[in-house]
C-alpha cells in the first residue's frame, strides 16, 4: 500500500500523479512487471508503459530489455536529490523572472494590509523586527506565539532592541517563561484580571483591543517603535495578521501595552 503522503509530496516535487505513484510502487516491489506495477500503483495497465517511459527518460527507472520486460526504480536518495535540485533551480529561475517583470514601485503609501496564512504572518512579524530602531514590544494573549514566533524576539535581541513581551500567566511551563525571557523582559499578567479591575484612561481601549465575540478574537500584538504594528487574530479557525502603519493606531496599541505592563509591577 502506498501512503498518500508520499505521493503528494512527490508531486511538489515535481512529479506527476501517475509518475509519483509508479515510481513509488517499483520501490516498494523492486525490479518487476508492467503488470505487477499497473496492479501494486493502481495506474491503469494501458498508461503504466507511457509513464514508465517518461521515467526512463528522467533517469527515475532502469529498463532490463527481455520478454517479460523488467523495470526497477532508480536509489530514492538520488532521484529525490535530483528532484529536489530541480526544484530549487525552477524556484530561483522564476524569482528572478518574476524580479525582471516588476516596474519601478509606485509610490503611494497604503497605511493598512490584510495577511492570511501562517507562514506569512510570520515572515511580516519577523521583518517588523528587522525594521525596528529602537523597541519592540509584544503582548501574547495565546502565549503559544511565542515559540510560534519565535524567531522574531531573537532578531530583536540579536539588535540589541529594548524587547518587552507581555503574556498570560501561566499556571504551569516555567521553562516557557524562562526560554522567552532570553530573548527581552517577560511580563506575566492574567489580562481577564486586569481588564476586570481596571479603572484607568485605558480601560475601554484595552477591553475593546483584547475582547471581542466568538468570530474573532486578538491572539497577538507587536508594536516597533510605536510607529507599525502586526496584529495576530483568529477570525472562525483562520488565523489573520493586519498591519497597522496608521502613526496613531501603533503609539495607542503601545501605550495599551505599557500601561498592563505597570499593572503586572503592582
């Protein structure tokens, strides 16, 4: 049985279903048949023979000439290393392709933009750091965002940037609290508590920015220099980014911040 995963990932690759799929059953059956491939790949015998062809031609498969005719797959190590320098090359290929298409940016200053995808969010709060001077606080409220983006606090760090990071407080995981507090000055807070005995100037700003229904709610801030800042929220079971370049949004979101941050001292 061949595990779906093998093939899909073959495909990123750079293989077709077909190909993905005969390649792999010869791997699991050794040298073999058109027959015992067509059964074991789940290819239809009328297509095995075109497919194993295409493979041969790629070097992925060995022909033994006779009557019957064997195949045997090509070392794995060797035809995913192949595949995989492939793809990089096609991946460098296209950036480059991509680059000599772009037209002199345009100029126009766009204060907010909406991010999906985790990986994305990720690379955008990791280049928030790289542009930071001067500071660069956050507040957790999933403190899971702190491995999560990790990479982020240890670009602050490697600048030497003024890092505050304010977080839930934990009823267990000191080594969390310890592992982040490496990287800036950790503030453990229980926001519910805060934001219930709050009677400050912040008190409605706080309870709108961390308080929210069901649909959505704030997972994470983080703020440079009070200048930008990335908002992470979850939006039904999609988790979303908003950048915020607004000068006055990020000096309040910090403000917010701080003013939790004297409430954690006290």
């Amino acid at each position: 049985m061949i595990e779906q995963e093998i093939i899909e990932k073959l495909k990123v690759l750079g293989l077709k279903e077909y190909e993905a799929r005969v390649y792999a059953a010869l791997v699991i059956l050794g040298p073999s048949k058109a027959s015992e491939i067509a059964k074991e790949s789940e290819v239809p015998r009328p297509k095995v023979y075109e497919v194993l062809k295409e493979l041969h031609k790629k070097g992925f498969v060995d022909i033994s000439e006779g009557s019957p005719t064997y195949f045997k797959a090509t070392d794995p190590e060797k035809v995913v290393a192949s595949l995989r320098d492939m793809y990089i090359k096609s991946a460098e290929d296209v950036i480059i392709k991509l680059k000599s298409y772009q037209k002199e940016q345009r100029q126009e200053w766009f204060p907010i933009w909406y991010l999906q995808g985790e990986w994305n969010i990720k690379s955008n709060i990791e280049g928030l750091a790289e542009r930071a001077e001067e500071e660069f606080i956050s507040a957790l409220v999933d403190w899971k965002l702190g491995f999560k983006f990790k990479k982020a606090f240890e670009i602050a760090k490697r600048k030497g940037l003024n890092t505050k990071i304010i977080l839930p407080k934990p009823k267990r995981n000191k080594r969390y609290i310890d592992t982040l507090s490496q990287l800036g000055e950790v503030f453990p807070v229980s926001l519910e508590k805060a934001l219930e005995d709050d009677q400050g100037n912040f008190e409605l700003l706080a309870k709108a920015l961390f308080t929210g229904d069901t649909s959505y709610s704030v997972e994470g801030i983080f703020i440079r220099d009070g200048r930008e800042s990335i908002m992470v929220y979850q939006e039904g079971e999609i988790l979303k980014g908003l950048i915020v370049r607004l000068p006055f949004i990020p000096t309040f979101q910090r403000m917010i911040i701080l003013h939790l941050i004297d409430k954690s001292r006290q």
